[in-house]
C-alpha cells in the first residue's frame, strides 16, 4: 500500500527498489544523483481516481498504478537493457 497525503505520495524504498532490481540502501543517493527518477500522473477519463507512479533508472522501469487509497492496483516492471525508451502517456496525463 501506498500512503497518499493531498497530493504527495510515500512509496516504501523497498518495494522501488526491488522493481529496479537495485540495493535498497543506495536508493536515495541514486534519486539524489539523479540516476533514479520519478514520475506521477493522475487518471483521467476512464482512469479517473487512479494515479500511476513511474520509477526509473538507464535500465528499468516500475509502473505502479494506484487507487485513491492508496491500494496498488498494477505492478510492472521491464528491463531495457541498455537504454529507457521515451514514454507513452496513454490515458494519464500530468
């Protein structure tokens, strides 16, 4: 689960950096770094009420798609190899 405050989200560093396949103790120097970063868009239309949070690195991707309560509705995660393609935005939007 994840805790949702106004408009700020509380993600467990566990469960990101598992998804990125990287050590839960480097994570914040690599958000810090830069080598890890984090997007949130919120559900329109059909999606409405629900947020996806993206994490990513050079090499992978965690999507987590949540509800309003924070409930994780999705998980994925995909490994690129060497280099993120560009994102889709698909229903969500900024």
């Amino acid at each position: 689960m994840i805790h949702i405050d106004g408009g700020t989200f509380e993600v467990d560093a566990a469960m990101i950096a598992d998804g990125l396949g990287i050590d839960s103790s480097s994570l914040r120097q690599r958000m810090r770094e830069g080598r890890v970063t984090s997007r949130c868009e919120r559900g329109v239309d059909s999606d409405e009420g629900r947020y996806r949070l993206t994490f990513s690195t050079e090499q992978r991707r965690l999507r987590l798609v949540v509800d309003q309560a924070g409930n994780v509705l999705q998980r994925s995660t995909i490994n690129f190899g060497e280099r993120l393609p560009k994102r889709s935005s698909g229903h969500y939007c900024r």
